[in-house]
C-alpha cells in the first residue's frame, strides 16, 4: 500500500458516479475493523481511501466508496446524504472527520471525464452508464448496447416477415 502522502486525488467520477469529498486515510486515524462490507464471505479490512460519491440514478443516492491506493472501488455503502455517509466513515475509522476534501467536481466534469473513459456503443453512441447491457466485439475495440440489439432483432423480424 502506497504511503499516504504519495496518494493522488480520486478522478472526477468512481463507478459512473460524482465524487464529492474524498479521504485518505492517515497515521493516528483508527480502524474499527468493523466495516459491515463483506467480499467473498470476509469482512473487509482498513482501506487507504474513502469517497462520497453522488449516483445518478432515478432517486439520487450518496454512496461511500471503500477504495484502494489507485481509487479502485472495493466495496460501497449507500446513505441518504453526505453528512450521513461521512458520519458512518467515522464510526469505521475513528479521527477521520478532518481529513474530508472537498473534491469540488461539477456535474459537467465529472460528465466529461466519464466521456473519456467509458465505452460506448459503436452504433448508437450511448455510453457504458446509459445501458442495461454493452457486448463487446472480439477485439474489444467494437461494443453494441441492448437497446441497438433489440432494434437490430425487431427490424431483422419486420424484413423477414415482409419476404414471405
């Protein structure tokens, strides 16, 4: 694990959703041990990272993000808000209500940066985020969305019924 002082911010976004405040945690910084995140049936342990992140979903959610060195998403908690989901970090890491950083990303940044680096479908443009499926060709270079396969079945249906 990278030393503290070596970590990087986060990027505008974690797993398609906005970072709002980000910490990273220091020495004198406490961990309970008890994060209530389970990977394969163990209980994660301490991260170096934490970020409150905002979804984009129908009803927006704040999630906690338990991250590693490089900002890789290893586990997520969802809360009603931000206050509340810094509130639960501190009962896992107990000193940590100082080290909050604003992340001081717009929507529109966090957009742009999710433009550069989710795939998007080559028929229709749509991003990764947008869908509730995206196949990649064989080279990983080409991707098609649910939404274009199922217009591409209804017209394949409507061009076979129309030739018989």
């Amino acid at each position: 694990m990278a030393p503290y002082h070596e970590i990087l911010p986060p990027p505008p976004a974690l797993a398609c959703a906005r970072v709002l405040h980000y910490a990273i945690i220091q020495e004198g910084v406490r961990c309970s041990g008890r994060t209530l995140l389970f990977v394969d049936g163990n209980e994660m342990g301490q991260v170096p990272c934490l970020a409150v992140c905002e979804g984009k979903k129908t009803v927006p959610e704040v999630l906690l993000f338990h991250c590693d060195s490089e900002w890789n998403v290893l586990g997520s908690s969802a809360h009603p808000s931000a206050n509340e989901a810094k509130a639960h970090a501190e009962r896992i890491y107990a000193g940590l209500s100082s080290l909050w950083v604003d992340a001081n990303v717009s929507e529109d940044a966090a957009e742009a940066y999710l433009d550069e680096v989710l795939s998007r479908c080559s028929f229709c443009g749509r991003r990764f985020d947008h869908v509730e499926e995206m196949i990649a060709g064989q080279s990983e270079k080409a991707h098609i969305c649910d939404c274009c396969i199922e217009e591409f079945h209804k017209n394949l249906c409507e061009l076979r019924r129309s030739r018989q």
